[in-house]
C-alpha cells in the first residue's frame, strides 16, 4: 500500500520526496510542470466583475447570496511574490455572507475557491494579530498567501528563515529563503472595505448554461483536542461520514447519531487508522485510512467496503467518479495532495489534508466549471467550501465507503508495468545530522516501491557529491508493487569538520535510473573540542526503554535557551545552560540515531544561528513495544446537570487500553468552578468529594494504566450540590432602622 501521511505539522524544510507531513513544505521538483499560462494577470476591477458574476450564478443554489455586495479585494500572493489570488467577501447588509478566491491568472475558469463561510483571512486576523504582537512584530508585517486550494498562510515579511502562519489551524513553521523584495512594501489593507454595488458588473459574461448540483446533508465536526495534540484530519472527515450513517441504517456507528457523542466515534477512528501525534498535530498514512474505517465499523457490527482511487490527472473519469458517489448518496474521503506552480516549476507539498465530500457543482456543456463541495474540519470554516476541480494541484485520492448493503465494482485493470520510486523519510541520520570526525555511520531510508513492477535485481548506485566511504552499488531487497523497504548503507565521516552531502540514485537491474529514486545523506562533522558536552545514561549502544539525556554548554556566555533534536525532532528546550530529557525508546526503530543539542543566544530568538552539536546513539534490539495511552473514560453517575440535597458520588468506567493494559487507576477533577477539587490517582472508580460549597460545578475523569500512560480527559458533565440548612446571612430593614437601635 502507499504509504502517504496526512494533517501532521513539520518544522523542517524537506528537499524532494513524498513524505506528507501535514502542513509541511518542500523543496522544487521537476516531477510536475507548470500548466502554460492562459494570458496575463487580472486587474482588481476584471477580478470584481468575475466575483460579481459568480455571486449571481450561485444565488439560485445558495439563497442567502441574492442581493449581496462584494468587498474590495484583498490581493494575495505565492511564495515567489506573484499576486496569486483575489479574495472577496460577499455582504449583505454588512454582515458576510462567504468569500469568493478569483484566480490573479487569466485562466478559463478563474473561480478557485467559494464558501458560505467568512474569509479566512478575516477570521484568522484577529488571532494572527495578537500572536506576532507577542512576538514583537504588528499587523503591517503580515502579508496573507494563497498557495492552492484550502491552502491560506499569512507570511511575518522579512523573516530569514521564512516565518509562515497557516490561517485554518493557526499553526507557525518556516521554510527556507527570505521573502522576495518586490513583497517587502506590500501590507495587508484595511479590513473595514468599502463595498461594490452589483451595478459594477460588466454587462458581457460568459456564464455556465446548465449547472447540475447536488449536496448531502452531512455533518461537519471539527478537529480537537485527543491525546494531548489534534486528533487528525483524516479521522475526522471519516467522522462526518459515520455521522451521515449512523443516522440511517447503523446507528451503532455513532451513539446518539450525527447530534450525538461525535468524538467517541471519531477517538475510535483515529485508534483503528493508527494516528500519531507529531509537533501537537494527528498525522495518519494516507494507505491506513481505508482499513481503519474497515476495523472500526467491524467492531460495531458492520461491514463496511473502502476503495482506494489515485487521481494523478484531472480527467472528466476522475470527476465522474466522484459524482458518482454523491448521486449515489455516499458521501466520500478526499485526500487532496496540494502544490504551488511558478514558472520555475512546481513546489510539492504544500498540503496533505483530508476532507469529507459532500457534494458538486457542474455543467455539462462547460469542462471548466467544476466543482467539489467539501466539509474541511478546521475549526475556522465550518460551512461549505467549494473548491475547483481543476485547480487541485498532484495527485489527490478518493476514498468511496460502501455500507454493506452496497456491492462495490470490480477492480480496474492493473496498469501498465513503469518503475516508480517515493522517497518517505530518513530512517537514520536526518538532513544536518552532527557527527564526529571519523565516526563510522549507517544511513538508512524508507522509500516505497510506487511503481507497478517488482524491484528484483535493484541497485542503489553512488552517482555524486561527497562518497563519505560509501559503497559505488549496494543491493536492494526485493520489494514488491505498492510496498516499502529500508534502504541501508555505511558511511565514514571525514575527518575535517564542515558540511557534506552525497547523492545516490536508484537503478533497476538493467541500469536505468528509476524516477523518483534520487536519494541524499547530508552531515555536518563538528570539531570535537565541541563547548557542548553530553551525558547519556546508560551510555550507547543499549536496549534500554528509556534514555536520560542531558547537555551541558560549557564556558559558552550570552545563552539565551537550550534545546535537544532526536532525528530532527525538538524534544525539550530550556532557557538555561544545560537540556535534558527522558527518551522514550520505544517508538524508535533499532540502529543510530542523531542525537544535537543546539545553544540559542540573545537576540537569536527563533533559533536562526544556534551553535550546535550532534552525535549518534543505537538502540538495540530487545526494547519493549510503545505504550499507549488508555481510552478515555466514560462518566456514569450522577447523570448530567444531576441537582441534590447532598454531594453527589461521581463515578465513572474505563473503556480500556489499546495495548490490552489494565487500567489500573482513576483521577477526578472539579475544574473551572468556584471552587476546585481532584481526587488525586485513585484505584476506585467513584469517589465523593468533600467540602464543597452550595452551588453548581463541572467535572471530569482521567485514568491511567500500569505503566504510567495516562488517558485524554473524559468529556465534561455538572451537578448542583443545594444545601437544605437555611443560613440567615444578612437583615435588611424597611423602613431602615434609627441610628440608635436602643430606640426600637
């Protein structure tokens, strides 16, 4: 299966490769063209007429359009400092009403985007501002991009590296480079826009004759909080769809249907397709999403059927597949793999994020006006999102799921026999890697076989850059279609300190290059009179769970903070001379793995020009699965909104561990009240709190298993505790008493 990852946040900037980290970016790739140019940019005033003209074709499907203004249009830009797009607001009466994105390229259909809901830029201003106000900058420093569908960013300009805000979840990352020069002068205007009266519309438009919609009613859940970061893109938009079943003939899907406990259904989702927490966000293999609705609606009783479809062009057979399925009132996953075009290629990959498809729009006799209407599950757009067909950049998937009642299609007829090579991540020695002169290495990647031939007889062949003591050819396992295998070889480092990087090539048995099979390893060698000193216990090589790793800046003045990198990732950070952390080992695959400290100075306050130093460390085989965290509880007594006489007992059940741990322990809490209370870690699921006041309260339970992993919090219920002994408090007199109360 292809192994592809959705909705996870990555603060690295990764040159080539597949590997979809949510959110994260890449560098240039030759892999996709840039479509030839229609013509040139629109005006301001070409890109109104084309929003005005749109607003009056949506208003029959969309009533709440009908008589609407259109504000100014706010420019945005792409990455290269090319105004990339227009985006209005549609009024009425003041008040918005949705947004429209126009293409800044003259292209056949220049309507990108539309949705009932506001602007993104809009929603996201307020708390965009406040964020860089804290970090020193203001509003004029914003500069707000369109990188492709659902892909809105505000840029903070005159960042090196490149400082980016994501306007959906509000997450912030970097990316290489400097903001383009032309971009500097330009800031965002001033949100209170005049309007435009509909009379501005030109009188000659091109309009589509026949429009054919169609739009399910389906919920739209947003992503949350689960297991201390977002429980993922992926297990939400399946989510929505259990909701639209559950409300029919499976209602065990989702207790309560779609109105009911959404987020024990989506919990379960996210458990069955194996999302993992990364940098706070839910990241799933695009590959695991199709089984984990197949086990999680097993284990409800149902027999659902997922199929998998890669669209790599933007075919009318591509569209007509997922028309299908709405007509067929299923609404569908739709995974969309997004990149941005510039004259000087395509940049891939902007966005790996899973959407629920609830609908279209299309005419017939118009291949240009196409349209997916999609549910997003961001927390800033919670209406429907409209998104051009044509415009979605690579490959996207769509995954239709079938009730059992449904009998699904035969297979299409495999394809072709072509070799086809995706590189998915470094193993072992991440770009940067800090080793130590002389230090004999292993490099290893994940690479998929995304071809449809068998690697028999493949090579990994050494083809430029620094050899680093590796091997001209190394052998690779046989690896069938569609699968992955862990690409090794060993490596010496020079004994020079300094920067090197070696290029590798993979090559089928007769020699020829497979597309996509360019692999790197870039290290750093530091000196090893290094002022950073580590301490590790227990020492390298080891089997141990857990690893205690601390380091020390040594005679180094003017430290700002510490932080600690394992295979890329910050693990701890401290505002003082030294860093240390915990490693749990588990999750970490057997061999060496890089290990930096990193020593930020004053006036260096996003880590620009740490000093730094890296060495490796192996784990070796025996360690012990990864624990997970155990299910959230269940609250059973008292019921919701219970009103007493006297302190309630609260009670709750776990619903187990995903390991088949006990659970062993249960921690209430009264929060956000006037006045608080927690039982500390109990072995009893029911507890009575003691001392509290007469009023109302909320409360929530917690549990941990065996080995210490402790669960999400359970969803919040309330009581009213209403203490029967009267208490006189206060005597009020009318009329008031003398001032001499011996007087009465």
């Amino acid at each position: 299966m292809r192994k592809f990852l959705t909705g996870v946040i990555a603060l690295t900037f990764v040159v080539g490769g597949l590997l979809l980290w949510g959110y994260s970016l890449a560098g240039p790739t030759s892999a996709q063209q840039l479509p030839t140019p229609e013509g040139s940019l629109l005006t301001p005033k070409e890109a109104t007429q084309a929003a005005l003209r749109h607003v009056l074709v949506e208003s029959a499907a969309i009533p709440e359009w009908r008589g609407c203004t259109m504000s100014l249009p706010v420019e945005h830009y792409d990455l290269q400092g090319n105004a990339s797009a227009y985006v209005f607001s549609v009024l009425k009466e003041g008040q918005d009403r949705g947004y429209i994105v126009i293409s800044a390229r003259r292209i056949p259909n220049v309507v990108l985007e539309f949705s009932t809901g506001e602007a993104r830029f809009k929603k996201a201003f307020d708390a965009t501002e406040r964020t860089v106000l804290q970090q020193g900058f203001d509003s004029n420093d914003l500069l707000p991009l369109y990188l492709g569908p659902l892909s809105h960013f505000y840029e903070i300009k005159g960042q090196s590296p490149r400082l980016l805000i994501d306007m959906s979840s509000g997450e912030q990352f970097y990316i290489l480079g400097s903001t383009p020069s032309n971009l500097i002068s330009k800031s965002i205007p001033n949100l209170s826009v005049s309007r435009l009266q509909q009379s501005d519309i030109a009188p000659a438009a091109i309009l589509p004759t026949d429009v054919h919609d169609k739009l399910l009613d389906v919920p739209d859940y947003n992503q949350y909080q689960y297991g201390g970061c977002a429980v993922g893109c992926a297990p939400t938009a399946a989510g929505n769809v259990m909701g639209y079943w559950a409300d029919g003939e499976y209602p065990n899907l989702m207790s309560g249907g779609s109105g009911g406990d959404h987020q024990s259904t989506i919990n379960g989702l996210h458990d069955h397709m194996h999302t993992f927490c990364s940098d706070g966000a839910g990241g799933t293999y695009v590959s695991d999403i199709g089984p984990g609705i197949v086990s999680y609606a097993g284990t409800k009783g149902y027999d659902f059927t997922v199929r998998w479809i890669e669209i790599k062009e933007r075919t009318d057979e591509a569209f007509d597949s997922y028309v299908f399925e709405i007509d067929a009132d299923r609404p569908l996953v739709v995974v969309m793999i997004d990149s941005t075009c510039t004259p000087d290629g395509c940049t891939e990959t902007y966005r790996k994020h899973a959407v629920t498809g609830v609908g279209y729009q299309y005419d017939p006799n118009n291949k240009y006006f196409k349209y997916m209407t999609v549910h997003d599950n961001w927390g800033c757009s919670t209406k429907d999102v409209f998104v051009q067909y044509a415009t979605i950049q690579g490959e996207f998937f769509l995954l239709p799921i079938w009730p059992p009642t449904v009998t699904p299609p035969p297979p299409p007829p495999p394809p072709p026999t072509t070799d086809q090579a995706t590189f998915l991540s470094h193993i072992t020695l991440p770009d940067g890697s800090a080793v130590s002169p002389g230090q004999a290495l292993v490099k290893t990647w994940r690479v998929r076989n995304s071809g449809t031939s068998t690697w028999n007889g493949y090579k990994l062949r050494f083809v430029g850059g620094d050899q680093l003591g590796a091997p001209a050819e190394t052998s690779i396992p046989t690896t069938g279609p569609q699968s992955t295998v862990d690409i090794s070889i060993n490596l010496t480092a020079p004994t020079q300190p300094g920067n090197y990087s070696g290029y590798f090539q993979i090559v089928n048995a007769s020699g020829t290059e497979v597309p996509g099979g360019r692999l790197w390893v870039k290290i750093s060698v530091q000196a090893e009179e290094s002022r950073i000193t580590f301490y590790f216990d227990p020492p390298s090589p080891s089997a141990a769970n857990n690893v205690h790793v601390t380091a020390k800046a040594e005679g180094i003045g003017n430290v700002r903070a510490m932080r600690l990198l394992i295979d890329g990732q910050v693990v701890s950070e401290l505002g003082a001379t030294y860093v240390d952390a915990d490693w749990d080992t588990r999750a970490y695959a057997d061999g060496l793995h890089s290990i930096v400290a990193q020593v930020a100075f004053h006036g260096d306050d996003g880590w620009a020009y740490p000093e730094q130093r890296g060495v490796s460390y192996e784990l070796l085989p025996g360690r012990a699965p990864a624990n997970k965290a155990p299910h959230p509880p269940t609250l059973t007594q008292p019921g919701d909104w219970h009103v007493g006489w006297s302190i309630p007992q609260l009670c709750a059940q776990h619903n187990g561990d995903p390991d088949g741990d006990a659970v062993t322990d249960y921690y209430f809490d009264i929060f956000e009240s006037s006045q608080n209370w927690n039982s500390g870690w109990t072995t009893n699921n029911c507890v009575t709190p003691s001392g509290l006041a007469s009023t109302s309260y909320q409360w929530h339970v917690k549990v941990r298993d065996g080995y210490g992993a402790e669960s999400d919090w359970s969803q919040a219920w309330h009581f009213s505790y209403l203490d029967p002994t009267p208490k006189i408090t206060q005597f009020t007199f009318n009329p008031s008493p003398p001032p001499n109360p011996e007087e009465i």
